[in-house]
C-alpha cells in the first residue's frame, strides 16, 4: 500500500447506486489534475461502478481496500 497525498475526501457511506459514482464525478472536479480523492463508501456496486467510471474517464484507480464495512478509494485525476 502506497502513501498517496490526498486533496479532497468524501464520504459516500451509506449512498445506494447510483449517487456514489455521480458523487464521484462532481468531487473530482474540485480538486486539480494529478491530485488524489479518497472517496470512503459502503456500496459494494462501487467495486465495479468506480473503475468502469474511470476507465471511461481517463482517471486512475490507485488503489481500493476494504477496511470493515467500509470501500476506501484513492483516485487519481487524470484530466
């Protein structure tokens, strides 16, 4: 695990398909390109929602863990 700055952080516990992946897509408009969000989320849909939404997107997917009942994202801004 790698020790990434973070920018911004947003916590997406408890939001249902779709509102964590639309969450995603306005946070990551507050923070520059190269800069990291940490997004914190409890929606399992988001293990696929999230790199299909990077992908798409062109931002990178650092890093994803599971920590309890809790999905933490590192995501990198590429555009």
């Amino acid at each position: 695990m790698a020790d990434y700055e973070v920018a911004r952080e947003f916590d997406a516990s408890g939001l249902r398909c779709p509102m964590p992946v639309l969450k995603l897509k306005k946070e990551i408009q507050r923070i520059d390109v190269g800069q990291v969000l940490k997004v914190i989320a409890t929606d399992v849909g988001t293990k696929k929602d999230f790199p299909s939404w990077a992908e798409r997107t062109g931002n990178e997917v650092l890093e994803m863990r599971e920590e309890g009942d809790k999905i933490v994202w590192l995501i990198k801004r590429n555009k």
